[in-house]
C-alpha cells in the first residue's frame, strides 16, 4: 500500500480515537449539536479504523509467518507456508476494502430523498407500471427500515399513477438509490389487451436529495403560491379546506405542489422542500453535464432522457442496460427485492472511481 495512503489511515485512526475520547465528555454530551455531528463523524470513521486495525493485525501475522519460515523444523515451516498464504489473501483483500473506504464520498449519500415517478409513454398501462414501480420503491424502503410520505399524486384513469412524489428518510437513502434515476421500460401484457399481446410503455423516475435549509435561498418575490382544495380521500375536510399548494418559481418555470397534509402550513413547508431540491438538481444537472456524458452511470445527474432499465415481464427478466446486467428473478424485484440491482451499481461506481484515482 502506498506510503501517502498509509500515513492518511493512521490520521483518521487518531481523529477516531480522539472523537471517542470526545463523546464521551459531559460537556459534549450536553451540547446537542456538537454531539450530533462529533456521532456523525465517529459513523464515518468507524468502519475505515476497523478495516484499517485489521489490515494491522494481518501484517503482523504476515511477518510472523515470514520469521517462522526460517525454522529448521521442515513441519513448522509447512505450517508457516499456510499461514503465509492465508495472510497474504487477507492483506490483499483489505487492501481492497480499504481503497474503497477512502473513496471521496458523495456528500449527498446521507440525505433523504424525493423520489418522483411519472408515467411516459404507454398511456393507461404506463401508469399502472408507475404504481408498480413506486410500490418496488415503498416496499424496498419497508424492508430498509425507512420513512415514506406521498408528498403529491396525480392518479391514472385505470389505476396506478401519472405522477408520484415520495418522500423517503432514513440511513443513507440517496446513497442506495441515486443511480435510480432514469428511463424504466416495462413490457408486458396489459390487463386491457384482449389479444394477448406485449406491450411496451415506460416511466420516468427521478431521486432528488433533499436540501437542508441553509443551503438555497430562494428570493420570496420569485415566488407564486397558489391555494387550492385537495383531491381524493378525505370527506368534509376536502370539500371545504383550501390546504393544497402550489408553488411556482418564476425565474426557473419549476412548479411543485403539495396536498397529502391536511394542514395548509405544513403542506407549504413540505412543497418549499421540494422546490428547493428541484432547483438544486437543475443546477447539479448542468455541472455534472460534461463528467456524465464520459460515465456509464448518470450519477446523482437525474438524467431521464435515456433509458437505463426493461422489465420484461413474460420472461421474468431484468435487464440494467447502463452495466450490462441482466437478472431473471423479476418476480422478487418487483416485490421490493432491489438489492442484487443496487450492489452491482455502486461496486461500478466504486470501480470508476478508483481507476480514475488510479490515472491521476
């Protein structure tokens, strides 16, 4: 391993044992935001150290090994043959490991998320495939233990969605699912096709990381906001109450609305943002323009113009167009089972970014 690398991990090793030492102080255990983010920190750092203490202890075995070899008893220098061999593969494989940790990290990959789903072309059965897919979503979310909230929902005229705004939390939601976005083509047969025949529709989908507060300012002035009476579910309450918003930021055109609350003020707030995550993809979608277009994976691009994923319902089969991978266990996919498509896509990632970092 280089010396540079090296002389970095026993760095973060001493950040590690400091911010241990840190936590536990009283007067850091009193100051919440302090303790907040030094526990943030430790997180990040944990599984670097650990990996790193690892690879220390296996160098130590290693030249144990290496002085064992020179045993004049041939039975124990058979015995350190083995181990020299094991340790060796450890070595090499936290090496690896290590690598990876120290990756820059996507500063977003902590964020909560609004995933959007919209119906494209395919008409009727392109917005049940929309419902499909935001179930898949949801039902991902369930299985990480994750947050869901219907932010707005334009519902299809024979079921599933047009549109479909969620709002996920939790741990390192973006970092599972920002390679999600993009086109997603279904083909199947209808439940509206007498003939049997296959059809293909496709949906667009797109994960926005939501923005902290601090982060845009947005001038009021450049704002619209529009009151209206929500749709849907709700009795009295719906007929009555104008709670649903609708926000237009002028300069850039972008409009985003909210009705799943029942309270006007917090469907403002939840739109606010929404908005605030629109606008700040817009502007990482014109930076990431020229890197993305030398990248296999549309990284955090929120790039919908190509199509990135077919579902091929009457074969059971998956197919990630962007890496070439194809999986014939639809069925489980589809029931939220997202995982063996996720790993694939992030250990690419990790791959083009350490052949990147290979070539500077």
């Amino acid at each position: 391993m280089k010396p540079s690398i090296l002389q970095k991990l026993e760095h973060l090793s001493q950040r590690f044992e400091e911010i241990t030492a840190l936590l536990a102080e009283p007067e850091i255990q009193s100051d919440q935001d302090r303790f907040r983010a030094l526990g943030r920190e430790y997180a990040q750092l944990n599984p670097v150290v650990t990996c790193f203490r690892n690879y220390q202890d296996t160098l130590d075995a290693l030249a144990y090994a290496q002085d064992l070899q020179q045993d004049p008893d041939p039975e124990v220098r058979a015995l350190a043959q083995e181990e020299l061999d094991e340790a060796q593969t450890r070595r090499d494989g936290l090496e690896q490991a290590l690598e990876i940790l120290l990756l820059p990290r996507d500063p977003n990959d902590e964020r909560n998320i609004f995933l959007e789903v919209r119906a494209g072309t395919g008409g009727a059965e392109a917005a049940l495939f929309a419902g499909d897919l935001c179930r898949m979503y949801m039902r991902y979310a369930e299985q990480k233990g994750w947050k869901t909230e219907v932010v707005g929902e334009s519902e299809g005229e024979l079921g599933g969605y047009k549109e479909i705004i969620v709002r996920i939390s939790g741990q390192e939601v973006y970092s599972r699912l920002k390679f999600e976005s993009g086109t997603h083509r279904v083909q199947r047969v209808p439940a509206t096709e007498a003939q049997g025949r296959i059809h293909t529709s496709a949906c667009t989908v797109a994960i926005l990381p939501e923005v902290e507060e601090v982060e845009i300012d947005i001038n009021p002035a450049d704002l619209r906001v529009d009151t209206y009476r929500a749709s849907g579910a709700g009795g009295q309450h719906v007929n009555r109450t104008d709670s649903a918003i609708r926000i237009t930021h002028i300069p850039t055109g972008i409009v985003v609305e909210c009705q799943d609350e029942r309270s006007q003020h917090k469907n403002r707030a939840r739109a606010m943002s929404l908005l605030k995550s629109r606008i700040l993809s817009a502007e990482q979608q014109k930076q990431d323009a020229e890197i993305a277009a030398s990248r296999k994976l549309q990284v955090g691009s929120g790039d919908r113009s190509e199509r990135i994923r077919t579902y091929n319902f009457p074969q059971g089969r998956l197919t990630d167009h962007r890496i070439n991978l194809t999986l014939y266990k639809l069925e489980a996919i589809v029931a939220g089972d997202l995982d063996p498509v996720i790993e694939p896509l992030i250990h690419e990632h990790q791959a083009e970014l350490l052949a990147q970092l290979a070539a500077e």
